[in-house]
C-alpha cells in the first residue's frame, strides 16, 4: 500500500493518470467516499496481488490512517512554481472568483497553518519517511524515466509506455482525472480540463511572483529549495518590512474574503 503524497499542484494528478493509463491501475482519491479506511475496508475483502494507492496532500499527521501504515511515493516541485499553479487553481476550480493575490499571499505565507501547512514544512514532513522522493520537472520532462524508477522498487504491471499522454493530450481528451464529474456536460469538462491543466511549465513564477513575494518566499522556504537543488535564492534586507506589508494586504483580503462569503449566504436565505 502506498500513498502517492504531494503538496497541491506539484504533478499528483499526472502520476495517477501515467498509472491508469500505462500500467491499468486506478488509483484513489484518499477524500470524500474514497477516505483511506473506506479504501482499505474495501480492498481488503479482494482477492487481488495489485498494488493498492492512494492520493494525499494531508501532512502526514493528518492522514485519517497512520501514515507509517503505508509507503510514500512522494512528489515535490519547486515551491514559488507550485504557489503560483496552487493560486491560480484555487481562482479558477476550488474558489472560483476568489483574488489571485490572496490566494499566493496565503500560499506562500501559510499564516496560522493553512495551505497544508506551508510548503517547505509539507516537503521536510514528507519527504523525511518517503521511500521514493520524484521531482515534477523530471516526471513532465521524462516520465519513462520516472516509471522506470518506480518500477524497480514496486511490483507494477507490464508498462504500455506509448500510452503516456501529452500535455495538450491532458487538455484536450478526457483522462480518467482532470475532467471533473459526469453531471458536466462536455463543454464544461473540456473548460475544466483548460483551467487544470492549465501550463505545466516550469520556471513561471519568474513572471508571474511579484518581487516583493520571491523574496517572502525565499525567507520562508528558501532553505527546503536550496536542499533540493532548486536556484535563483537570493536575500533580501528589506525582508521584515515586505512581511509586515504583505501580512497586511493578506489581512485585508481575508475581511474581503469573509465579507463575500457572508453577503453569497444572506443572498441564498433570502
């Protein structure tokens, strides 16, 4: 039993799908009516010798089963790259309509523990008990390569590699994730698949990160990018005033946050 654990946008959802489609195995969400007691109740009364996996971003003290219980495939990717996909993700799917600066100044901040507890704090927790730590920039650039990885330390089905699908292939066919469920019409799943999927690239966040949020991000997290390998970490003197003013605009998003999830409640009980 494995878990397949990652913080959020950092290549989960492409390895499940390498796993269905390569390998013919489906793997579970871990949430909803696939909790990880429900998963291994159900598989427990089957006769089968596949490898069983279930998706997590919990911390590993927040998995609903002893995380030690299972091994970790655990997937990591550069964390200004993942805060920027994470933001976007939450504006176009999880809350659509929500500010994208609040949502990277939350990400990257992590005040009071949220953003399943800050990235560089979810990478060290994780990657510290994984038995296999896999970096999305390798599995999007070279996936046999990855499989392959996996394959030496897993018993896994005999691979169909010319299954592995693009990146336009995810965006525009309908994988066994990504298109959402079966009440959207297929109009809605092809824009779900859109917004994603919706780059894929690495290196982004040196466009798209204010500069005042690299360096945040680099105070914060950027002795977990240095660990990895990841470059362009620099310092910045001025860092305790850009906290204390980025701290504050986060604040001011979260009243804003709060007041529209009030005014969206008083509209619905009238």
């Amino acid at each position: 039993m494995y878990w397949i654990a990652s913080y959020p946008r950092s290549g989960n959802t492409f390895l499940r799908i390498l796993f269905k489609e390569v390998y013919g195995i489906y793997t579970w969400e871990g949430y909803g009516e696939e909790t990880p007691q429900k998963v291994l109740d159900h598989n427990n009364n089957k006769d089968s010798k596949l490898p069983l996996f279930i998706k997590t971003h919990e911390l590993p003290n927040k998995t609903q089963i002893t995380h030690e219980n299972f091994k970790t495939i655990y997937l990591v990717r550069d964390g200004r790259d993942a805060a920027v996909s994470l933001s976007y993700h939450r504006c176009n799917i999880v809350k659509p309509g929500s500010d994208f600066m609040f949502n990277l100044r939350t990400t990257i901040m992590a005040p009071f523990g949220t953003s399943f507890g800050g990235w560089s704090k979810h990478v060290k927790l994780w990657s510290a008990q994984a038995d296999i730590v896999i970096k999305f920039e390798e599995l999007i650039s070279n996936p046999i390569k990855v499989l392959k990885k996996l394959e030496a330390i897993i018993d896994l089905p005999k691979a169909d590699y010319s299954k592995i699908p693009t990146f336009k292939d995810l965006k525009n066919k309908k994988y066994s994730l990504g298109s959402g469920n079966s009440s959207l019409s297929e109009k809605q799943q092809q824009q779900r698949r859109e917004n994603f999927f919706r780059s894929g690239k690495t290196n982004e966040w040196k466009t798209t990160l204010p500069r005042s949020l690299i360096s945040i991000f680099n105070y914060k997290h950027g002795k977990m990018l240095q660990k990895l390998g990841y470059s362009d970490i620099s310092k910045d003197r001025f860092i305790f005033m850009k906290l204390i003013q980025n701290y504050y605009y986060w604040f001011i998003g979260f009243l804003n946050e709060k007041l529209k999830k009030s005014k969206s409640t008083n509209e619905r009980t009238k």
